[in-house]
C-alpha cells in the first residue's frame, strides 16, 4: 500500500470504522522504526474531496482552477479531475501531467507570467493592495489601473487578444475588503478593454485561499454582491479563482525522524519562547528531511506548525526549549527556530501536519537521504460521498487502487501520544 510522488500506479487505503489518521501514522512509524527510519507522508485523499464540497456549499459561482505547483503528485491531480476542477499549470510537464488524465483544453489555463509570442490570449494582471489602511499601500503582482490603457494600447497595436483580467489578493491579507477595490479595477479595465475593441469573457480572482471555511465564507460575503453587479450572470463572464494549499495543505501529514542532538545554553536561543530557566539546558535537533527537501517554502516563508512527538510522554514531564533543524548542516536548515518540546532521542519521531502545499521536492544529494514515501487513505464515508456525487473508481480515477486497511495496532505496538 505504498505510492511515492513520481508512481504512476498507486494504492489508497479505505479506513474500517473506528480507524483514523493517528493509526495510520503509527502503523508506518512502527513500519519505518523497523526498516531505516526514512521521513514519509500520510495523505488523506478525503480531505481534498471535503475541501472540494465547501468550495461547491460556498463560492460555486467561481470555478477553481488547482495550482499544480503547489502540490503535482499524481493521486492528487486524478482526485481533483474526478472531482470537476480546473487546473492553472505554470510549465509544459504540469500540461502534461493533468491532459494525461483526460482534462480538457478548456479546464486548463496556463499561469506563467511569461508566455511565447505564439500563446496570444492573455489576462491583464492587475495589482491589489494588500494593506488597506496601513501606511504605504503594498502594490504586488501585476500592473497599476493607471497604467491599464497604455497596456491595452500596446496589445492592440501587438494583436496580442486581451481576454480578460485577473488579479491575485495574498493569503497573509487579513483585510477582505481589498476584493472590493480590486473587483472595481477590474470593472474599470474591462470597460476600457470595450473601448480598443477587445472581447473580454473571463475574471481570474486569483489564489490566497487559506482553507477554512471562514475565509471562505468572509472573502464570499464581501465579493459576492459585487460579482453580481459588475459581472453579473448572463454577461457572459467566467469567474474564475487559483486555489492550490487550499485544496491540499491539511490533506498531508508528514513524519520525521531525529537523526541528531546538540545540548546547548539556553541563553543562545533567540527570542521566540519564554525561557525555561537559566539552569536548564537547550537542545537542537537534526531530521532527516530540511528545507533542501520537505520544508522548501521554509526558505522564503516561516513554518508556523510547532510538531506534535509521537512518543507518550506524561503531562507533567519537563519542557525544554528546543530548534529543529534539517540534516544539511546548513545555517538556512532551521525549521523551526524556537519552542517547548520534552527531551528527545535520537530515533525518535515528529509529527508535522499541514504539509501538503510546496512540500514535495526531490531532497538534496549532501546527505543522501531518500525521497519521502507517500501513503494514500480514505475513510469509507468519505468514499461513499464521493460516489454519491456520481464519482466513481471507473470514471477518470483509473489509478486509484482500493485496498482494505489493516491498521487497528495492538496497545504495545502503537507509539502515538493520547489526544
């Protein structure tokens, strides 16, 4: 029941009833602990297929297109076909990749910012402000609406065909309201598109999804009653949107092994956690997976995860300040700078969860460590209500291999710690 990131053919496990993901973990922990103690991934296919279903309860009026860099691996791309979505692919592979599975040129929009002179239909990026109210206003990806006309002229006299515009709202933005002065550029640029004779028939909303249902719910309250006056149904306008960790961040889990120990002041630690005592040690801990690796977006992003140890341990052991670091002996390697974890060993294990956007890269050759494995499961439930919406095993998913699972551990072989 293995599948690793480059397989064409791999399996998903359907969970009995009583059967989670903590047993899914420890089956492979324990599985791992006996055959080399290499990182590997749980991936909950279900989760996709529920991230899917609040997209539809939600924002049905807007298409997602899936961002395929953000996570390419083959059970995804399949999941995500069956399921109706688009896809946003940034290179000729990731085109590749999703018409290999029937999707079809419509379903396909491509994103790189720089195109051949013979891909001639375009979308007009404009600029949002990602701070409303702040000090200076942040303007990012894409072009000013004062600078539209002189564009739109270019491309006229280019015969490069303006289809449409699209704007892109960052996941930091903790303010909805920038949909609102970027709903009404893009009214602006349409009708200016009108002037120079352009046929303009699709808005791209872009990405910046985080995956709750709240966001969702707050992004849709504020750009729904603008969708339906400045682009209301009938106009023959596609809304359209990018998501890519919305859909497949919480669906991947990823285990780690502790390959190394470094005791260490406390004092030399940066600010972060409050300090144990000065009396108390601190230690550092190398995995063997880094920013080279799994934790890649690391190196332009932090990682706001603190790990969960998979070991028992009692609620009243003592806490130490610790760092996690990648196995490259790389200064950039830190994964995480600062927290409170219990002493651990060597040989033990670490849990990271929300680890399925921007996470599967092949690993440096320095240390020569393998390529995570990935582990594919389904709850029964999840399954059925893929079905239920007319998705079944036969139609696009013929990859998919279903086997029963066979994870109920006894109590002496399970190293998970209790909820």
């Amino acid at each position: 029941m293995k599948g690793f990131i480059d397989d064409a053919n791999y399996s998903v496990g359907l969970l009995d009833e009583g059967t989670n993901l903590g047993n899914v973990i420890d089956n492979y922990v324990y599985e791992h602990t006996l055959t080399g103690k290499n990182a590997f991934f749980v991936g909950d296919l279900g989760k996709i297929v529920k991230k899917h279903s609040q997209w539809q309860n939600v924002v049905a009026q807007i298409k997602p297109f899936y961002t395929v860099k953000c996570n390419s691996a083959p059970a995804v791309l399949e999941i995500l076909a069956a399921l109706g979505t688009g896809f946003a692919c940034s290179n000729k592979n990731e085109m590749a990749l999703v018409q290999e599975l029937g999707v079809t040129p419509e379903n396909i929009i491509y994103i790189s910012p720089c195109k051949q002179v013979s891909q001639i239909k375009v979308l007009l990026h404009i600029a949002t402000e990602d701070n409303i109210g702040g000090e200076e206003g942040n303007m990012k990806f894409g072009t000013t609406l004062k600078n539209c006309r002189h564009l739109l002229e270019c491309a006229k006299e280019l015969d490069v065909q303006i289809i449409g515009v699209k704007f892109h709202v960052s996941s930091a933005c903790k303010e909805s309201q920038v949909y609102v002065h970027a709903l009404s550029d893009a009214r602006c640029v349409f009708d200016m598109a009108g002037e120079f004779g352009f046929t303009m028939n699709m808005l791209d909303i872009g990405g910046g999804f985080t995956g709750t249902e709240f966001q969702l719910e707050e992004v849709n309250h504020v750009i729904s009653p603008l969708l339906d006056i400045y682009f209301p149904e009938g106009s023959g306008i596609k809304i359209i949107s990018e998501p890519g960790s919305y859909y497949v961040s919480s669906a991947f889990t990823l285990a780690v092994n502790i390959i190394a120990k470094k005791v260490v002041e406390n004092d030399k630690f940066s600010s972060g956690v409050e300090k144990t005592g000065s009396d108390e040690p601190a230690f550092m801990y190398y995995m063997n997976d880094g920013v080279y690796g799994s934790f890649a977006s690391k190196l332009s992003e932090d990682l706001n995860t603190i790990p969960e140890v998979h070991k028992k341990y009692k609620d009243d052991e003592p806490l130490f300040t610790s760092s996690l670091w990648g196995p490259s002996c790389d200064e950039l390697d830190q994964i995480v700078e600062s927290c409170l974890l219990p002493e651990l060993n060597v040989g033990d294990w670490l849990i990271f969860d929300n680890m399925g956007a921007d996470s599967f890269h092949e690993p440096s050759a320095f240390n020569d460590f393998q390529k995570p494995a990935i582990y594919y499961m389904m709850s029964f439930s999840d399954w059925y209500e893929m079905q239920d919406s007319g998705i079944t095993s036969d139609t696009m998913m013929k990859n998919f291999f279903f086997v029963p699972s066979c994870f109920q551990l006894s109590q002496e072989d399970s190293f998970s710690t209790e909820a």
